[in-house]
C-alpha cells in the first residue's frame, strides 16, 4: 500500500485524539493562566498599595502583554510548520518566568516607595500602578500572548470547519474558570502564594511536556494537510495550506479589519470594570468574591463561543455579526438595568437559600450570573465571529488577538481611574452598550437599523429611573453625601434617630456620630500608655475622630493617613465629633496606603495606632501580616508602641488566634486591652512595644497634668484611677496561651485572608458569645502591668478585672435574652454583687444609682432598700446614702 492511500486511513484513526489532546492542552494553559492572574494581583497588592489597584494594574499588564505576544510572535508561529514546537517552548518560558517572580514580587515594595513618594499625586501613583506590573510581568505575559495563535495553528488543520478559534478559545477559558475558582478556593488557602506559582508552573511544563509528546505524530506537527487529510478540504485547512504565501501586503491590508476586535475588547474588559465595582456595594469583597465574579465572567465567554460555532453553520458572516453587535449591546444595557435591582435580588437569595457560608456564596454566585452571564454569553460570541474572520483573512489569529487584547489593556485605566468617577456608572454602561455599534460590519440597511434599535435602548437606559448607586437608607433616614471614587463609593447617611455615619461600599460602616465616644477613645487608650508621646501615626481614619482626638494631648503632633480620597473629603461632615481636623496645625492628613506610609523613609513615632480594618475585606488581610507588624516596628521610636486595634464583631476566635500570634512573633512582650465595655461592638488592642513595661499605680494621675485634657478625659469616663489599666485583658504569656502553635499571617501566606471571611458569609456565634470566650481564655495577671511596690493596688486592679469580666458576663446573658422582663428586678442585684466584688467598678455602681431613681417614682421603698444594698456595697462612696435621704420616709 502506498503513502498516499494509506495517509487518510491514518488520519482517521490520530485526528479524534489529536482534537481532544490540544483542547485539554488549551484547558490546562488556561487553568494556570488565570491561577498567575490571581496570584499575581495579591503579590503587587503588597506594593501597589491597595487590592483594586492591584487588580487593575495586573489586569492591565496581563492584556498588554497578550496583545505584544500575539502581534510580535503570532505570525510567525503562523507561517511556521512546526507550531507545536512553538506553543512548547512558550509554556516553558511562562513557567520558568514564573518561578523566577517568586523572589522578584516581594521586592517590588521597596521599588514602589522608591518611586512613589507618600504624598505622591494621583497620576504619578496610577501611572506606577500600571507600569510596574507590566515591566515585571512582561516576559511571563508576552509568551502568554503567543499560546493562544500557537493553540489554533496546532488545531486548525485537524478540524474540518471554521472552529479553530472558538475551539481553543472555549477550551482555553473553561479551563480559566476551573483556575479561578480553585486558586482562590483550594490552592492558596492550603498552599499560600508562591506554592500556588509553583503548581501553576508545574502545569506550565506538562502543557509543554504533552505537546512535545504529541508532536511525534505529524497532524500535531501542523504538518500539510494535503499529506494525510481527505479530498475535501475544508478553509481553515485551506488557509493553512497556503499560509506560506501570505505577503506582507496582505498582513497590512487585514489590519484595517481588526478595529472591531479592539473595540470589542475594550468595552468588554469595560464592561466587567464597572460591574465588578457596582457589585463592591452590595457583596462581602472577600477573596471568594472576586473569584466567583471573574469565573462568571469567564464561564460566560466561553459558552459564548461555543454558542457562535453552532450559529455559524447556518448563518452569513456579515449577519452574524450583525446580530452578534446588536445583541451584545442589548445584553450589556440589560445587565447594567438588573445591576439596579442587584441589592433587592441578592436579599431574595439569601433569605432563600442557608444560611451558611456556602448559602451566601452561593447567593453571589447568582448575583454574578445575573449580572454577567447574558453580556458574557454575547461578548464570547462576537470575540469568537470576529477573530476567527479575521484568522481567515490574515493566516492566523495573531493579529485579532492582538489587537482584542490592547482594547482590554486600556479599558482598566478607561473605565477605572478615568470615566466611573467623571460621569458615574450609568452613563458609562450607557456609553459601552452603545460603542458596540463601531464592531458592525458594514452600513447597510440591516445595520443602521441594528444601529437605530440600539440607540434607543441606551437613550431608554439613561433615561430610566436606575440607580446604580446602591445605597441603604434606614427608615425616616437620609442620604447626605456621596461619591463615586476609584476604590470605592463612600455615603454619608443619616439615620430616624438623627445619627449620622460613614458608609463605604454601602455596608461597610465606618464610624459615625453615635460611635464617637469609642472612636475617641481609641486615641486616647494607646497615647496615654506612652510617657510623653511627641509624635503620633493613625493608619486608617474612618470619620476622623480617632485622629481629631489626638489633638487634645498638647505638644503632640499627628499624622494620619487614609487610603480613599473620598472618606478624607467627608471630614467635613462630622466637625461635631472630629473638631480638631482641619483646624489643628499639628494634625496632617495623608492620602496614601497604610502599607506603603510605613514602608516609605522618614522619621520615627513615639506612638503608632492602627484603625479596625475589616479582616473579611480582600486586601484588609495584609495589614495584620507579619511582613506590616515589622516595618511598624521599625518606624517607632525608642520607647515607642504600636496599638493595632481588632474588631471582635467581625471576625472569629480561630482568625483572632492567627492574629495574635503573628503579632507576638513581631512584639513578643504584646499585652491586649478592651476599647469600653460593649458586648454588641467589643474592640480589642494589641499593643507591643520594644520592651517589656510596667508602671505605677497612679500612673493616668502623673500622665495627666492639662486641664482640657483633663476634662476630654472625663467626659468619655477615662478619669479614674482604674480607668485606663482596668481595660488591661492580657499580658504576652495569656496572649501566647490563647493563640498556641500554628500559622502565621504573611504575605506569602495569606491565613486570615482565606480564613476570615467565614465570620462575614455566615455567623456561628456572636460577637458576645466570643468576647466571653476571650474572656475565660484570658488570665490577667496585675503583676505584669503594675510595679511591685504597688501590692494594694494589684489587689484592688485583680477585683476590678473579676467584676469587670462579670460585668460583661451579665450583659451577654442579657443580650442574648432580648432583655429580661424586669429591668432593676433581675439587673440591679447582680450589680450591686460586682459593687461588693470590686467598690471601685463605677460601670456597676452608677446603674443602680440611676435603677433606684426611677424605682423611687413608683415604689420608694423598693429604691430605699436597693439604695441600702449599694451603700452596703461600697460604704466609701456617698451618693447611695445622699439619694436614700432625700426619699420621702416611709
């Protein structure tokens, strides 16, 4: 038998397999491709200074390289015989790449605060942010590019249809979503960041490795087809056949029809900017959120292109793109609608689906496919109609891709920076939606009523009264402020009760008027630990009260620095709690990162304090690693101490371990505070220094020689002698105790990242239920804050912590009871119990005065005997004994 008649017998057998190889090949690429996007954005979150940031930038980078790989190399893998050679030796250069920015990442800090001064303007940061991954993800990124034309150049003479590019493309994506939703959800969580890089290199090299397997054979070779295919031949084996004599010329002339193509990837890559910021109002923004949002995203391109396949059998070129254009539009102006009703939807879910953290996952998850999947279904179709065309014409699908690829380069620093705050999320929907029109074919009569058709739905969208601004108001309640800023949509709103507060992303609340005295006090708390603070640092401002606060102590000046432009512009709405800001020349605001404030060069600070940053929030998770504690410590003076401030009520025991034990690996002689004594809202400090300290028992009365800061301290009840060491929680042995072995928190691996959220989808206790739990795990010892010679007032301090403890004890169990029935029945004993246990406990003592007042209106004698057991209680004070006189006799 000869070659000849033997070639299509042998083609029969090899091309099913063959097909299959290179789509998991594609599948595999893609998987690990998304897995470094993922990485990626979390390692240069650490130096670009925030997540958003980072993702933009990397985001970014990722296309531009894209677009270099596949308009520097995609003609030449074109015309080469050998393509699956190529596409090898471009998975080996990802993966050793790869490897490679395992240690160069984390030095990009120090380069970042090289360049990028703390008070840098807005362009020079955003300029950074999107240059720096780009130069440093650019080899890894400009092989990337290059795989995708490799993939079809391998695939197209094995298929007997124009499917090449939607092929490889669904293939190529689907895989991208399995990496997602795994990166996020198994690999990192087990493995942290740089092991995560090394499995995805290690899928690199089995990409490579199975090409290079599959290369023996000469159909993955890309091999002529005329030399084993059947008589029919079908235009992309065509077009293959003759790919060597593509000129220059004809290179040139297909360029004028990838407009479109770059078109199409900007609005796209638009399109999933903006949704992804107007769903940050309503999700949790964990690390599982993002996830969930890009694999939708994904999920939806790649059913996309599969859809477009089938389509194209039945359909003309033109009309199918046409109808593609239109529909794409439509869908995006009807998801920009359903995001208006997003809130409303995402409450029906969760009320339908568990409560568990699986529940609200999935809960997101369904906002997600409401929002992407019509778009993205319609988007992966025309992507798939456009650049296959254009492969037809040009001889591979190099130049489509490239020119995809540079429009989704541009649409972060468009559509992120530039349009969402200058004319708002609807208006930029609107303007997507409509700029889809540029992607059709020609200006006949079908287009220019596709054209008419969608100019009237997104002058109807405009019109329409949608609100993308997702904001809760409470009842008899009212918004007084908002913006839309780059990191996120800041409100002001009032409540019935005339309360006013700060809201970030909608649900994120951020201090208000009814909150000042604790945020006040978390000033106050660490400043006066310290014997004579000169300087100060606040990382983190909320409504400013915390900073304002820290200009009642003379003689100290303070910087604080706040990420988002927007809280720093609504300062001036809550003057009442924040005078200081604005009007003290010692206090200086800062927009800058936490991260890259410390990191930065410059002097040092007697006392440095860091505000309640979420630890569900994706990017609040580095700012409790151990990497941050460090350069903290760094930038304190001699004697200088660092209070990181832990909110209770949103994260749970397990995440508090992981927290205290990395600070002590930073602090080892840590201690632990209470900000007030709330059950609802407990706040905790960590505070380190870099010695061990103790002081004297009238310490506040030696710390506290100003009059007005005298009297700011009364007013928020920190004016006796156990009100500032009777917050003491811990010392760093119960500390260690409580934590025990296990993780630290770094920024190779992100514990409470991954781990926090859980408090965040779904509860399993309360904030009480953990406070009391603390409590228990807790033993404080007075020797480790107080001087030896003060044995009475250790005595007197361990009474007060016991009556304290029971004191929160009581207001769990009343908490958790929705208030018993008989307020001063049930509470004022047990009160009067915590007297007697500690005279000193004014948190026990002033109730029951206030219980026997009121008792006084309706039963004098019930007060009289309730004033005897207080006086009983605590004969040293004479209030009990002074109301108990004025009572009529009886």
């Amino acid at each position: 038998m000869s070659d000849a008649s033997a070639a299509p017998a042998a083609t029969a057998r090899v091309r099913p397999r063959h097909i299959l190889a290179v789509t998991a090949i594609a599948a595999l690429s893609g998987f690990a491709g998304l897995g470094y996007e993922i990485v990626w954005a979390r390692m240069l979150a650490v130096a670009l200074g925030h997540e958003i940031v980072a993702v933009l930038g990397v985001v970014s980078a990722l296309f531009a390289g894209l677009a270099l790989g596949s308009l520097l190399l995609g003609r030449r893998i074109a015309r080469s015989p050998r393509p699956a050679a190529w596409y090898a030796g471009l998975e080996l250069a990802i993966g050793l790449w790869a490897l490679c920015l395992i240690p160069l990442a984390p030095r990009a800090g120090d380069l970042v605060a090289a360049l990028v001064p703390v008070d840098a303007d807005g362009l020079r940061q955003w300029s950074i942010a999107f240059a720096l991954p780009f130069v440093l993800l650019l080899p890894a990124t400009l092989a990337m590019g290059a795989t995708l034309p490799a993939l079809e150049a391998v695939l197209a003479p094995l298929l007997a249809a124009r499917a090449a590019v939607g092929r490889v493309y669904a293939a190529n994506t689907a895989g991208a979503v399995a990496g997602t939703l795994a990166t996020a959800f198994l690999i990192i969580p087990a493995l942290g960041l740089s092991a995560t890089l090394l499995v995805c290199a290690a899928l690199n090299f089995a990409c490579a490795a199975l090409m290079v397997a599959g290369a023996a054979t000469p159909l993955a070779d890309g091999a002529p087809p005329d030399r084993a295919g059947p008589p029919r031949v079908a235009p992309d084996v065509s077009r293959r056949a003759s790919r060597s004599a593509s000129s220059p010329a004809a290179w040139r002339a297909s360029w004028r029809g990838l407009a479109p193509l770059f078109v199409t990837g900007l609005l796209g890559i638009g399109y999933e900017v903006l949704t992804v910021r107007v769903l940050s109002q309503i999700l949790e923004n964990t690390i599982y959120t993002f996830a969930i949002l890009l694999s939708a995203y994904l999920a939806g391109t790649a059913l996309g292109a599969g859809v477009r396949n089938r389509m194209a059998r039945t359909s003309d070129t033109a009309a199918l793109t046409r109808t593609l254009v239109t529909a794409t539009g439509l869908a995006c102006l009807a998801g920009a609608a359903l995001l208006g009703v997003s809130d409303d939807a995402l409450a029906g879910l969760r009320a339908w689906l568990p409560a568990t953290m699986e529940g609200r996952l999935l809960a997101e998850l369904g906002i997600a496919a409401l929002a992407f999947l019509p778009p993205t279904v319609a988007m992966g179709a025309l992507f798939t109609q456009l650049a296959q065309d254009a492969s037809d014409r040009a001889g591979g699908v190099g130049p489509a891709l490239a020119a995809n690829t540079l429009g989704a380069a541009l649409a972060p620093i468009l559509f992120g920076p530039l349009l969402l705050p200058l004319i708002g999320a609807k208006l930029a929907f609107a303007l997507i939606a409509f700029a889809y029109l540029l992607a059709l074919p020609d200006l006949r009569r079908p287009s220019v009523s596709a054209a008419a058709l969608l100019g009237a739905a997104t002058l109807a969208l405009v019109l329409a009264p949608v609100s993308l601004r997702l904001v809760r108001i409470p009842p008899g309640g009212a918004l007084l402020w908002h913006r839309d800023g780059v990191m996120a949509a800041v409100s002001v709103v009032r409540n019935g009760a005339g309360d006013q507060y700060l809201q970030v992303n909608n649900h994120f609340r951020m201090g208000g008027s009814s909150s000042a005295r604790s945020d006040q006090r978390q000033a106050h708390i660490p400043l006066l630990l310290h014997p004579d603070p000169r300087r100060a640092l606040f990382l983190g401002l909320g409504t400013g009260a915390t900073l304002s606060a820290a200009g009642d102590h003379p003689g100290l000046v303070a910087d604080g620095v706040e990420l988002v432009p927007e809280v720093v512009e609504a300062f001036a709405l809550f003057d009442r709690s924040a005078p200081q800001i604005g009007r003290n020349g010692d206090i200086r605001t800062h927009v800058a990162d936490a991260r890259r404030f410390v990191r930065a060069p410059g002097e040092a600070y007697d006392v440095i304090v860091a505000d309640l940053y979420h630890p569900s929030v994706d990017g609040s998770g580095a700012l409790y690693a151990r990497e941050h504690f460090a350069a903290v410590r760094a930038r304190l003076a001699e004697g200088g101490l660092f209070c990181q401030w832990l909110p209770l009520h949103q994260l749970d025991l397990a995440t508090l371990r992981v927290i205290v034990r990395t600070f002590l690996d930073t602090f080892p002689d840590a201690s632990a505070y209470l900000a007030q004594f709330s059950v609802e809202t407990p706040l905790i400090a960590l505070v380190g220094r870099k010695a061990p300290t103790t002081y004297p028992a009238d310490w506040l009365a030696r710390r506290v020689a100003d009059r007005a800061l005298g009297a700011r301290l009364s007013a928020l009840d920190m004016d006796d002698r156990f009100s500032l060491f009777g917050l003491y929680l811990a010392g760093a042995d119960a500390l260690r105790a409580f934590a025990g072995p296990g993780r630290l928190n770094t920024d190779d691996r992100p514990v409470v990242t991954t781990q926090a959220p859980r408090v965040a989808y779904a509860e399993a206790d309360t904030p009480a239920d953990r406070l009391v739990a603390l409590l228990a795990a807790l033993k404080a010892d007075p020797a480790d804050l107080l001087q030896p010679a003060d044995a009475e007032a250790r005595r007197h301090l361990a009474a007060y912590w016991q009556a304290r403890d029971g004191y929160l004890r009581m207001g769990a169990r009343t908490l958790a009871a929705k208030g018993p029935r008989n307020l001063i029945g049930d509470i004022a004993p047990r009160l009067v119990e915590l007297v007697r246990m500690s005279p000193d406990f004014e948190a026990a003592y002033l109730p029951v005065l206030a219980m026997a007042r009121q008792l006084a209106i309706s039963d004098p004698a019930a007060a009289r005997r309730l004033l005897e057991a207080l006086d009983s209680a605590n004969p040293n004070r004479s209030e009990a004994r002074r109301l108990r006189a004025a009572l009529p006799p009886g």
